[in-house]
C-alpha cells in the first residue's frame, strides 16, 4: 500500500504551522530553550500565544455561525 500524503481530515486539523499563530507559538518555544524550561521567564510569550489563539477561534466560529446547513 502506498503511503499517502498527511492531510487533516478536517480544517480544524491543520497543522500549526498554517496557523496565523506560528509565530507566536515558535517564539514561546524559542524562549524555553533560551531560559533552560525555565516558563515564568516566558510568560509573556504564552500570554501572546494565548491572545492570538484566542483570536484565531473567535474568527473561526464567527466564520462557521454565518454558515447554514441547508443553502
């Protein structure tokens, strides 16, 4: 059997690396390798990551609310 290529079975699974967020999530990695997983020196970080995924979700169920079912 051939192997085939890695797709989401949905667009909620994509991978992190197509969100808008990337950058913010790489960043917060970034910094724990930095700090030797020292997180309170990285809070900031997180609370950008948090901010934007939070965002990103708003902007996906304001998309999804304004789509019907039945047209």
């Amino acid at each position: 059997m051939a192997s085939r290529a890695a797709t989401p079975p949905y667009p909620s699974a994509a991978r992190i690396a197509d969100s808008p967020c990337f950058p913010q999530y790489t960043a917060s990695l970034k910094c724990l390798e930095e700090y030797g997983s020292d997180k309170s020196k990285c809070q900031e970080h997180f609370d950008v990551y948090k901010e934007c995924k939070k965002k990103e979700r708003e902007a996906r169920l304001e998309r999804n609310k304004n789509r019907s079912l039945f047209s």
